[in-house]
C-alpha cells in the first residue's frame, strides 16, 4: 500500500470499524488521505484515468491490484489480450474486408488464416521489443543501475497506461478518420504510459516521457529491422 498523493509507503490506507463502516487513514508524510479511491464508484475511477491523473494510476497499480511477486495480475493479462486482439484487428482489416469477386472461397479463407496468423505474429513482436526498449530506456536514460525493477510491474504499468486502446470498439458503431484517429490515439496512449511509468518508477513527468519516446523510436527502428525477416 502506498498514499497516491506522494508515493510514500503506508501500512494501510482506511480502518473498518464494521461492514460498511469505514474511515480513512491519512498519510504520515504528506497529511493527505492516503486513499480517497477506495470509497468512489469505478466510474469516477474510470474518468480520473481518462483525465490522466497521477493519484489514480497509484491507487490502480499499488493499492487495488493484488500484491504479485511474480507475473502478472490476471486482469491485466486479460487486457492485454484484448490490446493484442486490437492490434491484430488493425492489421490484418484489409484482407478481413476483402469482396469475395467470385474467388474460390477455400483459397481465400487460406490466405485471411495466413494473414491473420502473421499479423498476430507482428503484433507478440511489437509488443515484446517495446517491453524491452522501455526496460533498456529505463536503465540508460534514469541510471537505474543500482536500483531493483520490478519485470512484471513495469508490464503492468505499461498495459494501463495503454487502456487507450480500448476505444477501438467505439470504431465499430461511428465512422472516424483513420489517420486522424491513429495520430491522437497514440498521442493519447504516449501520455498516459509517461503517467503510468512517472508514478511507478517516481521520477519526473519530463524523465518519464522521454523514455517513452526513446522507447517508441527504437521499436520503429527495430521493427523495420525486423520486417525484413518475417
């Protein structure tokens, strides 16, 4: 447990006097309430992430996920096949959607398999080197040398700060600008990871983003590589 007003450690974040009945506990630190987002409904969660607020990132990564030694939190890894499945979408659209103009639908539905086996492919490449740009990011551009981070929390933070990419459903009911929606998406997605990693790893918000972007622009740059080969 942490306050997700300054980071600091705290040994609980509310008292529960009966069922129903609790007070919250405030930070030694900073005086504040450790936690006010343990008595808010998760739609008011929902939109302090959207507004890419700090003290909500703390409370979904610390304070209200299961403490996980190792691996990753089940609900994020539902996430994260949901994001891959997105990805994997957005990839392989065009042979989705391709007219069947009379073409014999075996070899077809061969080549959309083939297509979206590849894509799916990309995508777990994608996503494996980006983890690896932001860990190497990390440890040159912060000098963590010496400091012990956590593999599968650095995921997790990564997978929250790209709940972003959730607003592809809303893609399929109203008609968008490809091009427009991609730019701002991964705007939006670049701000939210460099909260995500700034509250995670405490370090400043100019720090965090430029990792991110270091991280974006070796993932480009090994991906081109890599396209050569698959």
């Amino acid at each position: 447990m942490i306050c997700v007003e300054c980071g600091a450690p705290i040994a609980k974040v509310y008292r529960q006097f009966s069922a129903g009945n609790i007070r919250l506990c405030r930070c030694s630190h900073c005086g504040e309430f450790a936690d006010p987002y343990v008595e808010q409904e998760l739609i008011l969660i929902v939109l302090d992430l959207l507004l890419l607020r700090g003290p909500v990132y703390r409370h979904v990564l610390f304070n209200r996920t299961k403490f996980c030694p190792r691996g990753i939190d089940s609900t994020y890894l539902r996430i994260l096949i949901l994001y891959l499945f997105y990805e994997t979408y957005l990839q392989a659209r065009s042979l989705l959607m391709s007219p069947m103009n009379g073409r014999d639908v075996d070899v077809i539905s061969m080549n959309v398999l083939l297509g979206v086996g590849r894509a799916l492919l990309w995508v777990c490449a994608e996503s494996v080197v980006y983890f690896l740009a932001v860990l190497l990011s990390t440890r040159v551009l912060l000098s963590l040398n010496g400091t012990i981070v956590k593999y599968n929390y650095l995921a997790m933070t990564l997978i929250l700060g790209s709940f972003g990419k959730l607003f592809v459903f809303f893609t399929l009911v109203w008609y968008y600008n490809p091009v427009i929606y991609t730019v701002l998406l991964d705007l939006y997605i670049f701000a939210s990871q460099a909260v995500a990693l700034r509250v995670f790893l405490d370090v400043t918000q100019t720090q965090a983003a430029c990792v991110i972007a270091s991280s974006v622009l070796l993932r480009r740059a090994l991906m081109t590589v890599l396209s050569y080969f698959l």
